[in-house]
C-alpha cells in the first residue's frame, strides 16, 4: 500500500502535562482505521492534530500525497450552534451526512455512533465500507470498530502502539501479550531470586574464608600458607559476589519491567429482595405528542429479576417510557410501578452535575471511613489522586459518565434502568460493567445502543415498532436474525419500481437532514425542510412508497 501520512516524533503538551509523546506511526492511503484508549489520553488531540485544528509541541506531521481533503466530525456535544428539534441521533446522523457527502477523501469520525440507533449504525457502516478514501475512527463502539476497521491504533501512557485487524483481534492480542510480558517478567524474578540466593551462599562462604585465614594467621604466627590460600579463597568469593551484585543491578536497569494490568473496576452493585410478581405492567397503554404517535393500543410486563433491552429506532419512545417508569411522564391507558421496588437510574445524558463542585465534593462522605473508600473506588474508576481536586466542568464526558455510574452503583436497587450507560466510557469499563450486570439478581431495563452490551447483558426484548410496543422472549441476536429473514422475503417480493423509489427515499432524506442542520430555526426555509423531514420520516416507517421530487 501507499504510505498517505507519517507521524514523526509527535509531542503535545499543556503547561507540565504531557498527553502524546514521541508518537511515530504510518497511515496508508484507504486505510480504515480505529484509534482507542482511555478517557483523556489524547485520542481527540491527535485527531485535532492531524487535521490542523490543533498544532502539535514538537515532531512533524508529513503528508505523502496532495490535495487531501479531511472530512472531520467532532462529538456532537461539540457543535453548540447545532441547535434545532433534531434528536440526539438524528443530530449525529446530521452530522455524519454533512461529512460523508462533502467533496473529501480522508474521514477521521470522532465517537460517530454515539446516539446512533442500530439502523443508524449499520447505514453508517455501509457508508464507511463503501468509502474509497482513508478513514480514522476514535470510538467506544466495539460492534461499530469490529466491522469497520483494519487495524487499531491504541495510545497508552502518551504513546501509541499499532495491531493489526479488528477490535476483537485487538484484544486477543492485547491479552496474549500481557499473559507473554507476564510469564517473562515471572522469570526473570526467579532469576533474581536465585542469584540474590547465590550472593548470600557467597558471603557466608567469604566471611568464613576470612575467618578461617585469620585464625591461620594467628596459629602459625603470620606465616605465609594456610593463610595465604584462605585469604585468596576469599577473595575469589569477593570478586564472585561484585559479579552476581552487577548482573543482578543489570537486570534490574535493562530488564523487563512489570506489565501494568488494565485498571481494575470494582462495581459492587448491591442488590435487593424480589418483591411482588411483576415489577411493570402495561395495560392498553399510549403516548403521543402533538399529532406523532409514539406507541398506542399496548400492553406488556416485567418480572423480578428480569434483563430487558428496549430495542428501536431513535425516537420511537424508550426514553418516554423509561420516564413514565419513573413517574415523570404520564400516558394514556393503565400502566402499573410496584411501589416496594427502589430504582437505581442512570440517563444518557451527562449534564445535570453542579460543575463547580470537585469530585470529591459530590458524593455525600459523612466519616474519614467513607472518605477512604471513595478514594480507592475513585481510583480504581481511572481518577488518580491529583485529580480529584478537579472541578466537574472541567471534566471530559467520559470522565462525567464513570461519575455517574460511582453514585448510582452504591445505593441497593431492586431495578436498574440504564439508558446509554456507556456513552463515552473506556471500552474496558464497559467490559467490566456488562460483567458485573450479569452478576446482578435484580431487575434491569436497559436501553443502549452497544450491540454487544446488549448480546451480552438481555435475554429478552421491549420492541418498539410501527407504533407497538412487543415483548419477544429472547435476546437481540434471534430477535435480528428473524427480522433479516423478513427483510430478503420482503426485498424478494418487492418490484423493481418500489425499489427504486425507496432508494430515492433515503437519498433525499439524506439530503433533507443535511440541509436542515445549516439552515436558521424559525425561519420559513426552516419549517418548509422540517415539514419535509417529518413526512419523509413518516412514509419511511410506515414502510409506504412515494414519488419524492
């Protein structure tokens, strides 16, 4: 392949604070690839870097080929004039439009699925297949990575290292080399113990030379002998233990160092009594505002103990249910909350957190006792020390949401409802919390749009659809496979015309929603596109065709 770009000796640093060092890595052109690390250690810095937004302490950024054109999306938290009655997954689409149809040929997609439902994810991965040109992607998406990329780049303690294929070969590698360093670094220490084992034999060896010659000494009057080849066996054992004392600091300066194991996090998610047969039941429920129709003519239940996803489109519903769970909405019909239960409720949302508290400032530490258990649960969430006189503004969004996770993981909760936990989250804290839901014997309603999380975590479905609600009794996986059945029988009996026209569907709602996201709310060009985009968005989920101009 070409080589496109290099990255020679790349540093970045704020004031005293290093976040790249010495970054030296090659992209070949067309090259598909997904950076990834934990939170704050400058996945967007040189993501800015390499498109000019941000210039770099020191190194050099070499561009093999002219006339690129860098299509780059930020977070979507990042446009603050993005403002219009887009939700958060059709304000990312947005985005992602503006960047996939611009006249460019390199991509770089930072956290593109974020609120992107499953539909939206797997167009945005038929997008970035189809692309010609190179493509980076920082992202927490390990589906999203896993069918997209080739090769992950991962930055660790301000440097990077590069391994070959998807997100999953990445962390079969990842673990295979820490087991590897591991096993060597447990071998040398054998080595070292041995050879601290041999310096003392050695000493007492020495010692009882120098003892025994000076006894000769003292026998024979000074007298050359006996002496003289205790003192020399001595003095072999001397040079004998200098040796073993060098080699032993040799190893300790050129040897392998420890391999530092992931950060562990500990969530003790602490659990109630099952009460009562049912903890939701709907009856005939509905929901609509103004004139659009969330759901009507719906019933379903959640049992104790139960994992259950609620799978579907963005705006379908699942936040307006998850609020009527909770009492903040209400709808039409008969929908029942067991009273006995206590819920445990993290949103999507980071925002709501009094940003000039530190973060020891917001949890309620009434004793030195909890003061220390803070401290070390902190720690073990990625929050060192020093940084926990930082004051939540100043706080990334992934930093925000492990916060979240800390206040809501301590209180005992019969039902966990989760709506986008994993928003912005290391990727190995999301591994670490699916473990410990798993763990968890309560009840848990679950909405997310991490397909693994929720493979891994529900066993059963609320399906939000052609304004129903369904129960199906089992997990994403079959609930997919038998909608994909559906699709090919559908797409068979489809003619030739409806094809056409659904392709000319989606292309102008492409457009639509491109130009809506540029266009000043509250002005008659505004409500002409919005109007346009409702009843595209209509015809789409009704499954209806239409001629489209």
């Amino acid at each position: 392949m070409t080589v496109l770009l290099q990255c020679k000796n790349v540093n970045k640093e704020y004031g005293d604070t290093t976040i790249l060092k010495d970054i030296n890595i090659e992209v070949q052109l067309g090259e598909k690839i997904g950076i990834v690390g934990n939170n704050g250690v400058g996945k967007t810095t040189l993501a800015n870097i390499l498109t000019g937004n941000l210039e770099a302490t020191s190194g050099e950024i070499i561009w093999y080929k002219s006339g690129i054109q860098i299509g780059y999306m930020q977070q979507a938290t990042d446009y603050k004039d993005l403002k219009n009655t887009l939700s958060g997954g059709e304000k990312t689409k947005a985005l992602l439009t503006q960047v996939l149809y611009s006249k460019c040929n390199m991509l770089i997609l930072d956290e593109p699925t974020n609120h992107l439902d499953y539909e939206g994810v797997n167009w945005l991965i038929k997008r970035v297949k189809a692309f010609r040109g190179t493509v980076i992607i920082i992202s927490h998406d390990r589906y999203f990575l896993d069918q997209c990329v080739t090769r992950i780049v991962e930055i660790e303690s301000c440097t990077v290292a590069s391994y070959k294929g998807n997100y999953s070969n990445y962390r079969d590698k990842k673990k295979k080399e820490y087991e590897d360093n591991l096993h060597l670094y447990f071998e040398q220490e054998k080595i070292k113990d041995k050879i601290r084992t041999q310096i003392e034999e050695l000493k007492n060896w020495s010692g009882k030379a120098h003892r025994e010659a000076a006894v000769k000494a003292r026998i024979s009057g000074n007298k050359k002998g006996g002496k003289q080849f205790n003192r020399a066996k001595a003095k072999k054992m001397d040079q004998q233990i200098k040796s073993r004392i060098k080699r032993l600091e040799k190893i300790n300066i050129e040897g392998i160092e420890k391999p530092k194991e992931e950060a562990g996090v500990f969530f003790q998610i602490d659990e109630a009594k099952r009460v009562g047969s049912v903890i939701v039941e709907a009856k005939d429920v509905a929901k609509k505002f103004d004139e659009k129709i969330l759901f009507k003519n719906t019933s379903f239940y959640i049992k104790p103990g139960e994992k259950i996803g609620l799978y579907g489109i963005n705006g379908c519903g699942k936040s307006t249910l998850i609020k009527a769970i909770l009492g903040e909405v209400s709808l039409d019909g008969e929908l029942y909350v067991s009273q006995t239960k206590k819920i445990g409720y993290i949103s999507q949302e980071v925002t709501g957190m009094q940003e000039e508290l530190t973060i020891l400032e917001i949890f309620d530490v009434r004793n030195r006792e909890e003061l220390g258990e803070i401290r070390t649960e902190l720690n073990l969430m990625g929050f060192d020390s020093e940084s926990l006189s930082k004051k939540i503004g100043c706080l990334s969004l992934g930093e925000r949401m492990k916060l979240k996770l800390l206040l809501m993981i301590k209180e005992k909760c019969e039902v966990l409802i989760l709506d986008e936990p994993t928003n912005h989250i290391d990727l190995h804290v999301r591994e670490q919390l699916e473990e410990a839901l798993n763990r968890y014997k309560g009840t848990i309603i679950l909405v997310t749009h991490d397909r693994y999380m929720l493979e891994k975590i529900c066993d059963k479905l609320l399906v939000f659809d052609k304004s129903k609600i369904t129960r199906y009794e089992y997990g994403i996986n079959e609930y997919l496979q038998n909608l994909n059945k559906k699709k090919v029988q559908k797409k068979a009996n489809l003619s030739r015309e409806q094809m056409e026209q659904s392709m000319i569907l989606e292309n102008r709602l492409a457009y639509v929603v491109g130009v809506l996201s540029e266009t000043t709310p509250n002005t008659p060009e505004y409500e002409e596109l919005d109007k346009q985009y409702k009843n595209l968005m209509e015809l789409r989920n009704s499954g209806k065709m239409a001629k489209t101009n």
